[in-house]
C-alpha cells in the first residue's frame, strides 16, 4: 500500500466516481435538484467515513470492493447531513464553494428573477429537498449492498443500525447543539458537551467502522469483537475530530478550511474551546468575551480577539489534549485485530486526524 494521503485519495475518488456515475441521479428532475444533490460530491471532501468502511472491512479480511456501496451509502448520508447543517448554521461556504442553500438563492435571482426574500426561501427549499433525497439514496445504497455479495441479513443490519439508532443519535446532537446555543455556558457541564459532540460526530464514525466490520465478516453481528474494537476506536476517532474541527474553527485559515472562520463565535456555539477560555477566564476577559459570543452581527475585529484570547487562555491547548487522550484510547482498542496492512492504515488515519490542518 502507498501513503495514506495516496491511499485516502484513491478510496476518496472511488466512491466519489461510483456516486456520480450511479443512475439514481438520472431519476431526479429537474435540474436544480440534481445538482443540488450533487454539489457536494463534486466539490470533494476528506471522504473519511467512507475510508473507515473500507478500511475496517479489510482489517477483518473483507475484500473492499465489497463494501463500496455501504461506504457510498454513509458518505451520501453524511452529506445528507452537512445540506442540513449549513442551513441550520446559515453558513455560506462549504468545501471552498458555496452552501446549497446559497448556491440556489444566487441562482433563482439570476435564473428566475427572484426578489432577496424569495430567492432565500428558494435556496432554502432546495437544500431541504437536496438532504430528503440524499437521505433516501443512502437507504437505497445500503440495499443495494445485498446483490453485490454483501448478505442481506447483513444489509438489513445496516439499514436498521443507520436509521434506527444512529440518525436519532445525530438528530439530538444537532438539536443539542442548536439548544445549547442559546444557553449560558456556566449552565452546561463538559460532559452535557461531550456527548453532545459525540452524538454529533462519533455516532456516525462509529457506525461506518462497524459497518464494514460487518461487511468483511459478513456476519450482522455487532457484538463480535472485532466489530466492537472497530466501532471503540472509530467512535474515540469522530470525537477527536470534532475536537480538531472546533480548534481550527478558532486557529484555522478559512482558505485552507474552505469554510467560515469564526462562525461558531457568532452562533454562541458551545465548543470545548469556549468552555475551558470562560471556565478559567479573569471576570473582565470573560464578561467582553461573553459581550461578543453569540452575536452574529459581531465585526471581524471583535471575532480576531475572541480568537486570540481562546488561544492564549490555553483553551486550544487543553482541548488538543483531550483529543489526544481520545486517540491514544481508540489506538489501544485497534490492538483487538490481527497486524495487518488495513489495521496500520487505520493507525494512520487516526494519527492524521489529530494532525489534520482543513
């Protein structure tokens, strides 16, 4: 096997290609909705979910290709997801490109003649519908996985696993998430946040290594222990990079990131950054930090010291800590499986995540 960066990018491209290429899409009319559908794929991305089903299901001796549709199946559900979020956070960037929702109201004003109001509303509607239809077709991806080797008792496994268990997981982070928004932070415990983070995040990373678990061992069983070490270390995985999304949402360049910088200060998101900066904060810091937090009509200068003062505060550096201790945790529930190249990968990936810049 090459580097991980050459091997990410080949499975990326793999299952970026079989989505495209899928003749699902030609059953979306009209256009807009095709392509609303498809902007995200396009655009790229890490592609790590899909990394983590085809990884794990190589380190229980699956073969890949095996499970390409299942790893289809969780990148267009976790795309499903982002169509959402981006409303939801009324963010304007994703993947250096614009958000479904602002990509259609642009176009209903230059195509349709739209007004502001109504142009918004369409751009709305559009990723509404985009994230209904994605989340149809990663049912369907599922399914399909059972007339292509994979057992349909397995299949039947994994639909049930994504909608039943880890969709309502993710549907109470993002409802936490939004909630927690609008609360004091001396009001919320590190742990209400954690798991919050982790119903967000590492619900799905643990779902897509136990689905190619499953998938290699063709087996629906979610208690055998390879299975269960996969799911350990990948949901330690979705935790810590979520911890890493929230610091270089502090630290990071929005060019690099290809999206907004400094969009949680405004939301009054709580993050583990901020909540470590105004636990230990001296009351003058933390009642002008407070004065800015939350506030999405703050300025780029008032942002710019929010930041500088996470940082400072030691805030960013407690939290890559914490994200390390998850690391270092998930690597030790990988000593379960048999050496092997797809196990050394999966070190790998877990290492790169920690280390990741975008």
């Amino acid at each position: 096997m090459g580097s991980l960066k050459e091997e990410l990018r080949l499975r990326a491209e793999k299952v970026r290609n079989f989505l495209l290429e899928h003749p699902w899409l030609a059953r979306l009319s009209p256009p807009h909705i095709r392509e609303a559908v498809e902007s995200y794929v396009r655009a790229g991305g890490k592609a790590l979910r899909p990394a983590f089903v085809l990884f794990s299901c190589g380190a229980v001796g699956g073969e890949e290709d095996k499970a390409l549709p299942v790893a289809a199946g969780i990148e267009i559900f976790h795309t499903f997801t982002l169509v959402h979020d981006d409303i939801i956070d009324r963010d304007e960037l994703r993947r250096g490109a614009p958000t479904v929702h602002t990509a259609f109201k642009g176009r209903a004003m230059e195509e349709f003649g739209f007004g502001e109001e109504e142009a918004e509303h369409y751009g709305i509607s559009m990723g509404i519908l985009a994230g209904d239809a994605q989340h149809g077709w990663a049912i369907g991806l599922i399914v399909e996985s059972a007339r292509r080797g994979v057992s349909p008792e397995v299949a039947l496994k994994l639909v049930e696993g994504m909608t039943c268990r880890v969709l309502p997981t993710l549907v109470e982070g993002q409802v936490l998430d939004v909630q927690y928004a609008a609360r004091h932070i001396e009001e919320l415990s590190f742990e209400e946040i954690t798991d919050m983070l982790w119903k967000k995040t590492g619900a799905l990373y643990a779902f897509a290594a136990e689905a190619g678990a499953m998938v290699g061992l063709n087996a629906p069983d979610e208690g055998h222990s390879y299975v269960r070490a996969l799911s350990d270390f990948a949901s330690r995985c979705g935790t810590a990079f979520q911890l890493v999304d929230d610091i270089l949402g502090v630290t990071g360049d929005e060019g690099t990131l290809g999206k907004p910088v400094g969009s949680d200060i405004r939301e009054g998101k709580k993050t583990l950054v901020a909540y470590f900066a105004l636990r230990y904060a001296e009351p003058e810091l933390r009642e002008r930090a407070l004065s800015i937090l939350g506030r999405r009509d703050a300025d780029e200068d008032e942002v710019q010291k929010v930041r500088s003062w996470f940082v400072e505060s030691g805030a960013v550096d407690r939290v890559r800590a914490l994200a390390t201790k998850y690391m270092e945790e998930g690597m030790e529930a990988l000593e379960a499986l048999p050496p092997s190249d797809h196990r050394k990968r999966l070190r790998e990936l877990g290492e790169y995540i920690l280390r990741r810049e975008r």
